[in-house]
C-alpha cells in the first residue's frame, strides 16, 4: 500500500477502536500522524535518509517499539504502545485480523494550547515556566544512561564525523538556502573548535556528562501544563541522542534565540547550572548551539525534495531553513571571535 492510499484509509474514523466523530491529519518529513478526539496515531514514512533508515516494514515495527520505550523516560502517560494497522481482504483496521501492512505509535493527544512554543506565541511562558523545564532537564540528564560506549560520543573526533555529515549532505542546498559564504564560515568554526578545545571535550566525558539524551529538545516538544512533559526524542539514531547534555540542552536554547526569545534561553541554561553545577557547559554551548541551528537547517532543507509536501508550504520551508543557517552562522562568528 503506497503512502496516498494509507493515508485515505486512516482518515476514515471507522476503523479505529474507539470511533471518533473526525480524524485530523498532519505530516512531516519521515512521519504521518492522525488526530482523533483522545489519541494520536504516529506512522512512519518509508523513508532512508541516510541519518535514519524506516525503508522496511521489520525496521518501521522496531523503531515504533523504540519511539514508545525512549520516550517514557520524559512522558511516561503520553505513549501508549504500538498498533497493528491490518488488512483483511480490501478492508483496513487498527489491531484487526489480517496481514500487519504497518505499524503505528499511539499517543494520549495532549492540548496544543499548553505547548511551549504556543504560550510563547501567546506571551504566557513566565521565567518560573522556563526554570521548571530546566530542573525536569537537569534530573533527567542525572539519571540517563551513561557508559563508555555511550561516553565515546563526545569524542572530538567522533563530533567530527557528524558534522561533516552535516555539511556534506547540505552542500546541494548552497545558494538555495545557505549562502556559500555561511556554509563555509559555519564548517571553518566548526572544524577549527574541534581541533584546538580538544581539552574541553574530553574534560566533558571525564565528568560523566555524555548521556543517552532527548536528541530532539525544541519548544514544540514540551508540554507546560501541571507536569511537565517532554515528548518526540530520537529513536532512530541512537547516535543523535548519544550526546552531550551541552547539545541537548543546547537545542532548546538555540530553538528559543530563534523564537527570538533569548531571555528565556539565558534563563533556561542560567537555570540548568544552578541546579546542576555544571559551569563547564558554558564552554561548549555555542558550539552545540551553531551545530544544531544547522541540524534543523538541513532538516528543513530535506523538506524541500519531498514530493507529499505542496509547493506553497515548502516557500515556508525556505524560509525556516535560511533562518536556522544564519543562526548558526550567528553561532559560527562568535566561535571564531573566541578562538
């Protein structure tokens, strides 16, 4: 079954258990989700991105179960389980008889209206809020999985292979949407702080501060209502989420300097180093700041030779994508005034 057909058939609010008067629907570059009054159904896109591989059913199934288990650790009442979409003689069900087509995460639907991003938008987020998320953070990092494995990744020269997987995977966007200049300042900082703050980094894994992270920590992930709840870290790249607690933290700093609301991003790691103690962050943040900003450039960049998404959203696509690159740039320039 292609992606138009499935589509249309988990639109149909028959076929789910709990029979939804309508099904919403929302898509992304690697997931389809749709929205009944009480749950969210996640389906993954058949998709190889070379950082992340959904092309067979089999890895789709254990990546669903991976979803699920890595995200308990931050939303331990948001994910469900895993269900079986079926097909039976032309007819399609969620855990029904037939033969499993595919496979869906399902979610408890949370209110958008209490998202961070949301209440950013609305000017509802209070430094209070920001520190809460800070010390959720900060007790998460303290008790994530750590080992030598794990510590491995904060290695320079292990960063190194990702980010220039980073700028090889973006060199056919130069020009589309990051200028040559911005792409060769962002990898000249970016090479040059791995070669000489060598110290840095392995004063960082010497302090147990590579942990097994969120991966993906952006404001439209947290959900600021009477607990706070994080949700959509990587599961499929544990590489991603192997990390430092710098580049995790890292990312939701840099997504609030994007919403230019760097207030609250100085509150949040001023937050995060009282509780913590870790004053050493400071050294690196602005590297893992910049090598995010790229991350989600070129995500937003992947975007635009998906063929599902329609040409007048992809002109918004461009636009976040050049935004988040001449962050990074920002990021860049303030690495090299610090060498």
């Amino acid at each position: 079954m292609d992606l138009r057909a499935l589509r249309q058939a988990l639109l149909n609010p028959a076929i789910y258990p709990e029979r939804p008067r309508t099904v919403e629907f929302f898509e992304t570059h690697i997931s389809l989700l749709f929205f009944t009054q009480n749950y969210v159904y996640k389906v993954k896109k058949p998709v190889d991105f070379g950082f992340l591989d959904f092309t067979d059913l089999e890895k789709r199934k254990f990546y669903c179960h991976q979803e699920v288990e890595l995200n308990r650790r931050l939303s331990s009442d948001v994910y469900l389980g895993v269900v079986e979409i079926s097909e039976d003689d032309g007819s399609i069900s969620l855990d029904g008889r037939g033969e499993v087509i595919e496979y869906a995460v399902k979610m408890r639907r949370i209110s958008e209206d209490l998202l961070m991003s949301r209440l950013m938008e609305e000017g509802k987020v209070t430094d209070q809020m920001v520190a809460r998320v800070a010390e959720k953070l900060t007790d998460f990092y303290m008790a994530a999985e750590t080992n030598e494995e794990i510590s491995g990744y904060g290695k320079p020269e292990r960063i190194r292979e990702d980010t220039d997987e980073n700028f090889h995977q973006t060199r056919t966007y130069i020009g589309l949407t990051i200028s040559r200049g911005a792409f060769e300042a962002i990898q000249g900082a970016t090479n040059a702080f791995l070669r000489e703050k060598c110290a840095s980094f392995e004063r960082r894994i010497a302090e147990g501060k590579i942990r097994d992270c969120h991966g993906d920590l952006r404001s439209e992930h947290i959900y600021l209502g009477d607990q706070i709840l994080i949700i959509d870290c990587i599961e499929f790249n544990q590489r991603f989420r192997y990390t430092d607690v710098a580049a995790d933290i890292g990312f939701l700093a840099m997504d609030l300097d994007y919403r230019e609301r760097r207030n609250f991003s100085k509150h949040l790691i001023d937050s995060y180093i009282r509780r913590s103690g870790d004053r050493d962050i400071l050294e690196v943040l602005d590297f893992y700041k910049c090598y995010r900003a790229y991350v989600r450039g070129k995500v937003e960049s992947f975007r635009l030779d998906d063929p599902h998404i329609p040409p007048d959203e992809k002109e918004e696509v461009m636009r976040r994508a050049r935004r988040f690159f001449r962050l990074s740039n920002e990021y860049a320039l303030s690495l090299l005034g610090n060498g």
